[in-house]
C-alpha cells in the first residue's frame, strides 16, 4: 500500500467516525438515527461519499432525510474541519446503499438454499 492509499483510508476511517457525531449534534432528531454504512473519498480526497443504511425505509422517507442531509451538509463539514483541524474538508455526498441490500438478500437466498439441500 502506497504513502497515498493509507492516507487515503485513514481520511475514510476518520470521517466515518466523524460524520455519526456530527449528526448526532444536529438539532434534527430525524437525522440522529442514521447510520452509516461506510464513508468512500476520491483519490485527491476533495469529495467523499457517505453511505448511509436504508434499513427499511420508504421512498419518502429517503426523499426527506436527503433533503434534510442536503441542508445540514455544510454544518457537517464545518464541523469535521473544526474537530481534526484540517485546512479543508471533502465534500461530502450522502446516498443510501442499495448494495448492503442486496447483500442481505443473496445471503437469506443461500441460507434459503443450505436449508433444502440439507432436507434432501
């Protein structure tokens, strides 16, 4: 792993921290019970992508909590420059993870088949 990569990963560990505490000092109590899944930055760290567990959640919902995230998204970054005291932040983009989704739903599908396979 290059100088770059673990520079890189440790900016995605720090802001995976981060981010859950800065969300649970905003006043939106909507947004404290968001979780995130994992936190990806670009290769020049200037933009990361945040994603957050959709853990049954309707479309509106998801619609209202990315309308909410939109808004606090400068509150968000302002907070993770002031708490590692970093000259600049990467801009974050949140979207939720269909992918952990999916992953779920082909694990239950080969529990599904382990089950009959065992039967027969």
């Amino acid at each position: 792993m290059t100088e770059a990569q673990i520079k890189l990963k440790r900016t995605e560990s720090l802001l995976s921290e981060i981010i859950p505490e800065a969300l649970s000092r905003l006043n939106d109590a909507r947004l404290h019970e968001l979780n995130i899944i994992e936190v990806k930055c670009s290769r020049g760290r200037s933009d990361a992508k945040v994603y957050i567990d959709p853990s049954n959640f309707s479309e509106e919902e998801r619609r209202i909590y990315m309308k909410q995230l939109r808004k606090a998204r400068p509150i968000i970054e302002d907070f993770c420059l002031k708490d590692q005291g970093w000259y600049r932040c990467p801009k974050l983009t949140f979207e939720f993870d269909e992918q952990f989704k999916k992953s779920q739903t082909i694990e239950e599908l080969f529990k599904k088949i382990a089950k009959k396979e065992e039967l027969q």
